[in-house]
C-alpha cells in the first residue's frame, strides 16, 4: 500500500514537472516569434492562442484525470476493463463534448471575428476547430496511462507534443521573417502547428499505450451496464474542474482577445494601431506565465501531505505551500519590475509599453497565490466555491474592460486584469481562513519579508544607476539582464536565509535543497 502511494506521489510530482517544462516552452518560444514576427505578428497569434492553450490543458489535465478515475473505479471494484462497457463509451461521450465545442466554434466563427475586428484571424478559428477531434485520444490514452500510475508516459507525450508544436511555429515564424508569407497568416500557422503536434502525439501516445495495454474481454453482451449519466457527469464536470487552476489566465487572455482591440478602437486608434497596441500589451503574458509557473510549482508539492489524517500536518502543508508561493512570488514580482525596462529591450528589442507591463508583472504574485490556494481548496473539496470565484473575477475582469479601457488604454485592460486577480486571490484567502479555520498567512515573518525585498530593490537599483542608460549591444545587454536577474535572485535569497523567513520544509522542495542549507548554515552562523 504504501508502495503504491508512493508511485501515486512520486507520479503527480512527474506530471508538475512535465506541465512545468510545458509552460517554460510556452513562455519562451513567444521571445523568437515577437522578434521575427514584430508586435503585429505576436498579436495575430495571441488572437488564436487561448483556444490552442485550452486544447492543451483539457488533454493534459481535465479529461485524463475523468478518465483515471473511471478507469480506476472499475479497476479497484474487481471489474474488467472492456471494449464495449468502457473504452467505447468514454471514446464516445468525449468526442461528443469535443464535437459540440468543435460544430460551435466552426459555425461562430466569423462571430467571434467580428467580436474581435479582425476577419483576418476567421479562417484560423474554423482551422482550430479540428484541434478538439484530437483532444479524446490523447486524454483517452493519457488518463489510462494515470490509471495504471504510468504518469511518466504522459509527461514524454506531453513535452514530445510542445516541441513539436514550438518548432513548427518558430519555422514558421522564420519564414514569415524571410516574407514566405504574411505576418497575418500567423495564426493560421500557430494551428497548422498543433494540429501537427498533436497528431503526431497521437501516435506515439498510441505506441506506449500497447505496453500498458490489458487483456481485453470482448463479449456480445457485457457483464456491466454503461451508465451513461456517470460517465457524461465524470468526464464533464471533473475534466472541467480539474483544468480551472491552469486555465485561470486563459480566460483572462480570452476576455482581452475579444474586447481589447473594440475598445481601443472605440479610444481613436486605427484598427491596425490597436492591434499593435494588443501586441505590445501581450509581451507580458510569456514572464506573467513563467512567473507564476515559478512561484506556484514547488508550492504545490506540500498539496499531497494534505491527504493525511493529521490535523497539525495539514495546517502546516497549507501554511508552508502559501507562504512559499508568497516568498518566491514577491522576489519575482518585485525583481521583474525594477529590471523591466532592461527585460524588455533584451527580449523584444524595444522598451515600448514598459510602464504598462510593469503593471501587468503585479498578476505573477496574484496568480501564484490564486492557483496554490484553489489547489488547497480542492484538496478539502470545495470545488463549486473555486469555481464561483473565477467567474466572479472573470465578470470584474470583463466589465472593468468595456469602462477602463475607452479612457484609459491598454492601461485600463491592465488595471482590469490586476483588479479581477486581486478579487479571486482574496476570495480564495477568505475561504481558506472561514472554510477551512485557518489562517494560510499564520507563519509569514513580514518584517524580515519585506528588508529582503527592500534589499534587493536597493541592490538592484544601484547596478542599474552604476551602469546607466548605456545602450548595450544585444549580447552585451543579455550577459548584463543575466548578471542582473541571478545575482538579484541570490540577494533576495540570501536575506531570507539569514533572517529564517524561509525553514527547512520550505528548501527541502526547492531545487538545490542541499546547497541551500548548506548556505542557510553559513549565513545564520555570520548573524551569529
């Protein structure tokens, strides 16, 4: 038993990993493809990326997920695994729902071109279509593979999938560079690439499953009824919910694909200056994405110890997951903003819109606790009050849109997003603190937190006034954002080592634990 637990643990820290690589891939591939593709090309892909990224996540997560616990249902109740009372069915019910999102998003098409101002991207919505005809064999073959506690399988078709897609589309890319093709055509390529990637996967995805394959009992009557309603329930509701803590900022990505570019319209610009603008405004989502990956990730490590019976365990699992996501977070957050101007001269070869997405960088703190505390709340089953959260803040998100962004620009739209952030984080707190009776705060040292921070803004301040507005080459400016970035890092780390803010629970998830302690030793013996 315990055996099995651990394959249990060990696996779902294997499938983070894998999702971790995923979001890593996702955020970088955006730097080459703004480059060669300019803020016009980068908007015209963030246009179709919501849909591609929902694909995504609803074959890595959602869907499986169902499909492990109906597998494993009926596998620990002594059942048989057969063609016609459970392969067939689940195949079934899943390309109904994706067949129905699939028919709706063909036919609206030109619907949602229109909500958006821009025709152009019509043909890539019905393309992205098909993507949903993918979406039942790979969640089919990857939630077998979770049955059978063979998450390493879906972790190597998951990150076989995003290499192939990312180096479609920065090929792509390369050719629209070279003026092969139009920088408008980006879209229809992004899904020309995960249509590719994705069948590919499927294929592979099919070759492993022959090595976890059971005998199959093939009988003209089966011993056991299809219960339809529990599959339909399962899949739908499970799936849905079991996606939402990855889905959060493509939601928020999708209220600003559908509104941004009307309302700045509505502000005076030209349709061609407001998709520009929009692609300014997105050269925030790659470090929004990565920040919050980076500081929500080794969190969740302490969610399975919340399994255990022990009531002082879980307080503590809950209170050393939210405070870690905290301490990284902040150093992020903080860290990014100070150094932006240099990050975005760096990566998309000019400093427009740096105030903006300095204001945008507040969303990976946010989003950070955000996605650990629904993960909490999951893990006590209250799944409905998650959900109704993301709507409410989606709602905030979506009408803060329509009045800001008309007087205020792209400001408004960031102002719009770290205000919803905002409502969903306390919503989240509040119902860790009133549901669960305990406060996920307790164990913060804010004093000591915030010299840490203050150090490394004063730090960081004093490289950056040293080496003023000099304009570096661009090899130059990467060896300086670097220097920047990791000895920043390692400021901030060192203080919260020497005034104990971060315990050993907290390092023995992070990489480099040993090291780590190793410096933890020999700072607190120089405050000694």
């Amino acid at each position: 038993m315990t055996r099995h637990v651990n394959r249990v643990v060990s696996g779902a820290l294997l499938l983070t990993f894998a999702g971790v690589i995923s979001k890593i891939f996702s955020a970088l591939y955006r730097i080459p493809l703004q480059n060669l593709t300019g803020d016009l090309g980068f908007y015209t892909y963030q246009q179709i990326y919501p849909i591609i990224a929902t694909v995504m996540i609803l074959s890595l997560y959602g869907f499986p997920l169902a499909i492990s616990q109906l597998t494993s249902e009926r596998m620990a109740n002594g059942h048989r695994l057969h063609n016609r009372n459970h392969f067939v069915p689940i195949l079934i019910v899943l390309y109904v729902v994706n067949g129905v999102i699939a028919i709706s998003l063909f036919v609206g098409a030109e619907a949602i071109g229109a909500m958006m101002h821009d025709d152009q991207v019509i043909d890539a919505i019905r393309w992205s279509a098909l993507l949903f005809l993918f979406v039942p064999l790979l969640s089919f073959y990857r939630g077998m593979f979770q049955a059978h506690i063979k998450m390493q399988l879906t972790a190597y078709s998951h990150i076989i999938e995003q290499f192939i897609r990312v180096t479609f589309i920065i090929t792509f890319a390369i050719f629209i560079f070279n003026g092969t093709f139009s920088v408008r055509d980006m879209a229809t390529f992004g899904v020309f690439s995960s249509l590719i990637s994705m069948f590919i996967t499927v294929i592979f995805s099919a070759f492993l499953f022959r090595s976890i394959k059971p005998k199959l009992q093939i009988e003209t009557f089966p011993s056991i009824v299809v219960e339809w309603t529990h599959l339909f329930k399962t899949i739908i509701v499970l799936g849905l919910v079991a996606s939402l803590n990855h889905l959060t900022l493509i939601f928020i990505q999708m209220i600003d694909v559908l509104t941004l570019v009307p309302q700045l319209i509505t502000l005076g610009l030209s349709p061609l200056d407001a998709m520009v603008e929009k692609g300014i405004y997105d050269r925030a989502i790659p470090l929004i994405q990565f920040g919050a990956v980076l500081g929500s990730s080794f969190a969740l490590a302490f969610i399975p110890m919340l399994s255990t019976r022990k009531l002082i365990e879980q307080k503590l699992a809950v209170r050393n997951a939210y405070s870690l996501s905290l301490y990284i977070a902040l150093g992020a957050t903080i860290g990014l903003i100070v150094i932006y101007r240099e990050v975005n001269l760096l990566l998309f070869k000019s400093d427009s819109g740096t105030t903006v997405l300095q204001l945008l960088a507040i969303a990976i703190l946010l989003l950070s606790l955000s996605i650990t505390g629904s993960a909490i709340l999951q893990a006590y089953r209250y799944v409905r009050y998650t959900v109704v959260a993301l709507v409410f803040a989606l709602l905030i998100k979506l009408g803060l849109n329509y009045v800001l962004i008309p007087t205020l620009s792209i400001y408004g739209s960031a102002i719009a997003t770290i205000t919803a952030l905002s409502c969903l984080t306390l919503c989240i707190t509040y119902a860790i603190i009133y549901k669960i009776k305990l406060s996920p705060f307790q164990q913060v040292k804010w004093l000591p937190l915030s010299s840490s921070a203050l150090v490394m803004v004063i730090y960081l301040t004093f490289i950056k006034f040293i080496v003023g507005s000099v304009q570096l080459p661009r090899l130059l400016l990467l060896c300086y954002v670097l220097f920047l970035v990791i000895s920043g890092a390692v400021v901030y780390i060192v203080m919260l080592l020497r005034y104990d803010v971060i315990d050993k629970r907290h390092i023995h998830v992070l990489p480099f634990s040993g090291k780590l302690l190793s410096l933890k030793r020999f700072v607190s013996k120089g405050r000694q």
